[in-house]
C-alpha cells in the first residue's frame, strides 16, 4: 500500500458518501444519472465477484471495503430507482448503457490477460468502470449545469482513479509492478474527466456553479 | 517488469 493508493481508495469513498449524503439529505436524484450508478455497480459486482464464490472472514480491510463498494453502489441504485424514483430525471438521463455495456464486454473478450471467467469478470469491470461516467457527463451537457454537491461528487470520483495513476507510477518504480489492462483503462477514464476537472477548478473552487456551455 | 498474477487493488 503507498500514499497515493491510500488517498485514491479514501477518495473513491468519498465520492460515494457524498452522493450518498446529497441524495438522501435532498431526498432527490436530480441531476444524478441512475445508469452510471448501475453501470458502478455492476462493476463492483463483477470485480469483487470472489466475495460470493469463496466467501472469507473479513479478516482484512480490503474485503471490508470491497463489501462497503457494494452495498453502498446497490443502495444508491435502490434510492435512484426506487425511494425517489418521483426525483429521477430519465428524459435527460438518455445515453444508451448497452453502447458501453457491450463493447466492454467484447473487448474483456478479445483483450485479457487470461482467457477465464473470473479474469474476463474483472478484465469487463476494468473497461466498463473506464465509461462508466459518460452517462453522467452527458446528463450534465444536457442539463447544461450541475449542482455544486454534485461537483464535489465529480471531483472525488475523478480524482480517485488520477491518484491510482501515480500509485501505479510509485508501483512501477518501486516494485517492478505492472498491470497494464488497469493502467490503459485507467488513463482512459481519468482523460474523460478532464473538460470536468478544468471547469470544476476554474469555477467551482471560486464558488461558481458549473453552467454548460461553458 | 513482471504483470501482476493475482489483481491486488480494488
């Protein structure tokens, strides 16, 4: 464990906990796209997958957090889809999931390390979780805005998989450790927060609303 | 550099 990973993975649970907080506290989804909240949690279930098949004792954090990544994904779901479904902006919330379902899945197919299930499972979670935002940045480009909660949200989401970038830098130099298929995913995911990360310093951080165009 | 057998981050 280094520094950087320590801070991507408290980065992650933030995110999660914000949009958590920000849903139950204003008893609504607006401007939360439910199908990048599915699309997260089918990717916790298809890379922690293990928790099912051989259950072991939470004898160590990580199973702990993989627990705390699912549930809280699955939560999230029921509270979009379900407690305050009323709140959900499906018109808005149109990209097609199966246009990044699929190619994941295809793609975890061609391109793996090992042609099992288990490694295809989590080969597809890798690519899926590289997408799995768009639907989210597409709300927003449609809204044309974004509440400030949900910036923070952004922010952290974002920022969690930027700091794993660095960990696997740290990893790479210091332990002659390489995971390439999370390494190429990953970078695609952090460039796709980019335009976000540029408006969400420029404005946000000055107490300006994200308004789009910008 | 090695790949990684087993994936052992989150």
């Amino acid at each position: 464990m280094n520094i950087f990973r320590l801070f991507g993975d408290l980065s992650h649970l933030a995110a999660i906990a914000i949009l958590l907080l920000k849903i139950w506290k204003t008893r609504s989804c607006a401007g939360v796209s439910g199908k990048t909240q599915l699309l997260f949690a089918v990717c916790f279930i298809t890379r922690y997958i293990d928790l099912f098949l051989h259950f072991v004792s939470l004898y160590n954090t990580e199973k702990v957090m993989k627990l705390i990544y699912i549930s809280a994904s699955v939560f999230t779901c029921y509270l979009i889809f379900f407690k305050f479904k009323a709140t959900y902006d499906g018109n808005h919330d149109s990209m097609r999931a199966e246009f990044l379902i699929v190619p994941a899945a295809g793609l975890a197919c061609l391109i793996n390390t090992k042609f099992d299930a288990i490694e295809i499972l989590w080969t597809f979670s890798i690519y899926l979780e590289a997408v799995a935002i768009l639907p989210q940045l597409f709300l927003i480009s449609k809204t044309g805005e974004a509440e400030t909660i949900t910036s923070h949200y952004l922010f952290a989401q974002g920022s969690y998989r930027a700091l794993y970038i660095l960990n696997w830098i740290y990893r790479y130099h210091y332990e002659s450790h390489v995971d390439t298929i999370a390494i190429v995913a990953g970078v695609v995911q952090t460039i796709l927060y980019c335009d976000f990360f540029y408006l969400y310093i420029t404005k946000v951080v000055k107490g300006q609303k994200i308004v789009l165009p910008a | 550099k090695k790949p990684s057998a087993a994936h052992d981050e989150l």
